[in-house]
C-alpha cells in the first residue's frame, strides 16, 4: 500500500524477519487478560491504562495529561526499550491504543518507533504464529526528552491558535462524542469552536486485516473534513499516525 510515512509503520513481515533481534521491543497495548490468552511471540505487555496518563488527584489513570517523565522513563527500562531500541506497539482495537504509546514516546524524544500495520488482526488474519507464554525482557536504562513543540495544551491553543485562518483543529474523536451524546465520563460535553470532525476508525480498513488506509485515500477523508494541508493541525481526542 502506499503510504506518505511508510517508516511509521512496521508491516508483519518486517516484524516476523526481526521479532527475535535483540534491538527489537514489541509491546502489546491490550488488556493483561488478551495479552495472556495469546500475543505475538516476543511481545512484551503494556502493564498500565493504554492511554498512558498522569494519575488524577484520586489516584486513578484517568488524569488529562500524559504520563510524567520519571515514570515514564520507569515504565520503558522495566519493558526493556532503552535509546537504540526500535519499539513497535500493536493492540486489538484498530490500532487506537497502539497509537497512543507511539506518540508518547516520541513526545518523550523516543523517535525509533513504529505501529503494526493492522495490529493482532491481521497478525491473526495472516495465520502467524502466537503464544501465551510472557516475555521476560532485560532491564534497561530508557531517558525521556520531552518535546513541547509536539504537545498542545487547551491554554497553548486559546492564547495562540484561537484564529482559524492560522491553524485548525481535527478532532478524532468518535461520532458520538463530537455530537455530545457520549461524554465517555467527562465532566463537560462538547466540542473546540471551528474543529473539524473525522472520526478516528475511518482511517483503518474495515476488513479482517484492520490496516491504515493508503496515502490517497486518507487524504480524501481529509479534503472531505475540510483539512488544509496547508495549515498547523492540532489533532484531539485520538492519536492519527503520520497526521499533524
């Protein structure tokens, strides 16, 4: 398939051919229960809330910023992914959980990483070979380097980016929460002024295989949403590899 940003994403030959490379991390974003039912051989669990954010003030993993450095950088060496490591996340839900640790760890500067195109159902869909025994990864030193510049907070974008001949915002949020019908246990319902809506699961085929869509065909979902490639884009609710 043609891709704008092929090298973001690892397709499962590649993975298959380099599973056992020491360099190599794979990390399963689903849940504990899936990951010990089967995964992919080598995979690694991802032993916090997929989403990977800050503790809120009760103590849950529901806060509304990403996961501080210290323990992020606690999270990455227990999982084995040190600075020269290529990570490459996958999950069962689209690519959606996988694609927030991705983006988490290029926030932290950790830029060597990748999705698997299509996840476990196409790992599954393909007949690879999977297994239930846990990976027990080395202990490494993992460093996080935060980027600002990839991190947009509501006071950044109300004191900047309020002018909508300036930048835009894509909010991949599902249909549901865009209509306000769904607030997914938020205290306020609705939406940022002038956004744009394209819900995040249009991206990825609806067939076994759950791949990205090819370069074209995202890009007309985008022409369709009124996107300008013109324009900074901010994207909210769902992380969209290769879309900024």
């Amino acid at each position: 398939m043609n891709y704008a940003r092929p090298e973001l994403l690892a397709e499962p030959d590649w993975l298959a051919a380099h599973a056992n490379d020491s360099d190599v991390r794979i990390i399963d974003c689903a849940t504990v229960e899936a990951y010990r039912r089967a995964h992919i051989p080598g995979a690694v669990q991802l032993p916090v809330h997929f989403y990977i954010k800050e503790k809120d003030p009760a103590g849950s993993d529901h806060g509304t910023l990403v996961m501080p450095p210290a323990e992020f950088e606690a999270l990455m060496g227990q999982l084995g992914v040190g600075p020269d490591t290529t990570v490459v996340t996958y999950d069962d839900n689209n690519a959606l959980v996988a694609s927030r640790l991705w983006w988490v760890l290029n926030y932290y500067g950790h830029t060597n990483a990748r999705v698997l195109n299509g996840g476990w159902h196409r790992w599954l869909t393909e007949g690879r070979p999977v297994t239930f025994h846990a990976a027990k990864p080395v202990r490494t030193t993992f460093t996080a380097r935060p980027q600002p510049g990839i991190y947009a907070t509501a006071d950044l974008l109300l004191a900047r980016y309020a002018d909508t001949a300036r930048c835009q915002v894509l909010d991949a949020r599902t249909d549901e929460e865009w209509a306000g019908t769904n607030d997914r246990g938020n205290r306020r319902r609705g939406r940022v002024p002038n956004a744009k809506h394209l819900e995040w699961v249009r991206f990825v085929t609806k067939d076994d295989r759950r791949t990205f869509l090819p370069a074209d065909e995202i890009q007309a979902l985008l022409d369709e949403a009124g996107i300008s490639r013109d324009k900074p884009t901010f994207t909210g609710g769902r992380p969209v590899v290769g879309c900024r």
